[in-house]
C-alpha cells in the first residue's frame, strides 16, 4: 500500500506539473512552484513561510521551464509587490498570501 500510495502521489505531482506548464503563464507558474516548495520545505517565521531548500534562479528557471533573467524579473516583482522577501538567501511567501490560500 505504501509504494502504491507513493507512486498515485508521484503521478498527480507530475500531472500538476504538466498542467501548469501547459496553461500557466511563467509568473503563474513561479508562484504555483514557489508555493508547492513552501507547503514541502517551508518553514513557519513571523515573516511568512522560509522554503528551506537552498535554489538559485537558475534552479528555479529549470523546474518552470524559463529563463534565468525571467526569474530574476520575476522574484524582483513579486518582492515589490510584497509577495516574497528573500532573506539569508532563502525565498520567504509572506503571511498575507498564506492567509488568502
């Protein structure tokens, strides 16, 4: 039951991440990443929620299928906006987006 439980989980993670690649936008697809990331790796702080996994724009450009300099773009956006913050090289989601989700 457990391999078979850990196979179904793997199937709808990779359907998801065909999905977003099919009919998401990049900006949509970095938050929907971001976000997932956070709900696997996150760590609660008054800030928000730390994904824990050290990744740099590159890795990140690679999981949603753009470029490095998209990303850059992307994350400096967001941190306007106040979606995230990057602290101690870690990507922050902040309360207010966790709040709404």
């Amino acid at each position: 039951m457990k391999v078979i439980y850990s196979l179904s989980r793997k199937l709808n993670q990779t359907t998801e991440q065909i999905n977003s690649l099919a009919f998401q936008n990049a900006r949509e697809r970095l938050i929907t990443s971001l976000e997932q990331m956070a709900k696997e790796h996150g760590v609660p702080t008054e800030r928000g929620l730390a994904i824990e996994v050290p990744l740099t724009h590159q890795d990140i450009a690679s999981i949603i299928n753009v470029s490095r300099p998209t990303v850059t773009n992307l994350l400096l956006q967001l941190r306007h906006e106040g979606t995230l913050e990057i602290i101690n090289h870690r990507i922050v989601l902040s309360c207010k987006d966790q709040a709404a989700s």
